[in-house]
C-alpha cells in the first residue's frame, strides 16, 4: 500500500501536491532524437525486476527534491537487464520558480539526481530567463521524456536514456500565451527568443556534464539534450 506523504511548503508559495511513495515502475519510451531509430528492447529471457527503493542515499534524494518544491511521485527499482536499469528514480510533474510552480510533461521516469538538476536548471536558468527576457514566466517545459532502454544512434554503446540519466527538453510555454520551441525557435525565431534559447542551453552547460542541442548536429534540431557527468561538453 502507498504511503502518501506531504510535500514540504515552498516558502512564497502556494502548496505543492503531496508525493506518493512505492508505485510500480513506469518505462517512458520517449522520441528522443538523438538516439532514433531505438532498437527493441534486448531479450534476456526474464521479465523486467522492479525492486523497492529503500537506501538513505536515495531517500535523502527525494527530501531534497521534495525541499526545491517538485511534485513528484517516487518509483521502486527497474532491472531490465540488457544494460538497461533504473535505480533512484521518480515521475516528475511540477517544478517551482521564484513566483509560481509549472508543468513538466513526459517525465514518467527519470533518475531523481537529474531531476534535482533538471529542478534548479528550470529555476535560476529558464524560469528567471523567461520573465528577465521575455516578461513572463513559465506554465510548461515540454519534454521527449527521459528513461528510454536504447542505443546511442549509430553505436553500440547504451545511451544514458536507458538509465534514466538525461533528459530531452522540446519547448517553454509562457503564462502569456507563448510556446518557445528548440525547433522553431533556435534558428526561425524572433531575434529575443533565439537570445533566451541560447541563454538556457548556457545555463544547462553549467550544471550538467553533457549539454547537445541543434549545433551539435541534425539529430538534435528540435530539443536539448541534458544529461548527468562529470565531463562538461556543451555543443
């Protein structure tokens, strides 16, 4: 049985709906660009495992989490075998900025260190942005999605999807109306949107260790790649 416990208050805010501990694993197979066309999941010969998550590192995680403000709902275990897992992970909702909180699409499953990122990113570097540059905050980051059990395209090597570990980001939608997104507004938007575009990926660049947006190459053309590490390659 689920053991709903309520989210702290975040301080000039209204209440962040409650979190619900102990669910079963839930597998987002997202569109992420960067790694089409995804393979089919690997045959091992036994069903996914979902086991609790219970450790203190991964409790302190989500208290943390639950502090920033993020409306989430904390997820047991995914062992998929293949290379493909999920430890410490959550479905996340809702974010908070400085004034209000905002909607975060697609994210069934996502490792809850990069959601703590992914929290403060959305924050200081997109929420901040949004009303400094374009004179309204947000109601939305719209996303691919995260845990995604698959190959980087054209390797062999597994992409940090199938661990839950990255995250793609495909447009801000404003309280004023405005939906800015990587596809139409990097190149084909207004000359401050292109501005605010740039100004968050150079936010993300430094908090993730890897950042790939539509410079990096056509694959990427319609979101922003975020990903855990301790490397810093931002293109």
């Amino acid at each position: 049985m689920s053991n709903r416990i309520r989210a702290i208050p975040f301080p000039r805010l209204p209440r962040i709906g409650t979190i619900a501990a102990g669910l079963g694993a839930v597998a987002l197979l997202s569109a992420c660009a960067s790694d089409k066309p995804a393979p089919a999941r690997p045959t091992t010969g036994t069903a996914p495992v979902a086991r609790p998550a219970t450790s203190a590192e991964y409790q302190m995680c989500r208290r943390e989490l639950t502090e920033q403000g993020a409306d989430f709902v904390a997820l047991d275990d995914l062992l998929t075998g293949g290379g493909c897992s999920s430890t410490n992970a959550v479905a996340l909702y809702h974010l908070v900025g400085d004034t209000s909180r905002f909607t975060v699409t697609n994210v069934d499953r996502i490792g809850c260190p990069l959601s703590q990122t992914v929290a403060s990113w959305a924050r200081y570097g997109v929420d901040r942005a949004a009303r400094q540059m374009l004179g309204s905050g947000l109601v939305k980051i719209e996303t691919f999605g995260s845990y995604s059990c698959r190959n980087v395209a054209g390797s062999t090597r597994r992409s940090a999807h199938s661990n839950a570990n990255a995250l793609d980001i495909a447009a801000f939608v404003l309280a004023d109306g405005r939906r800015i997104s990587v596809k139409d507004g990097w190149d084909n938007g207004t000359e401050i949107e292109r501005r605010f575009l740039r100004v968050v990926q150079g936010s993300a660049c430094k908090r993730f260790g890897t950042v790939l947006g539509p410079d990096y190459n056509a694959a990427h053309n319609d979101h922003f790649h975020v990903e855990m590490g301790d490397g810093s390659f931002c293109r």
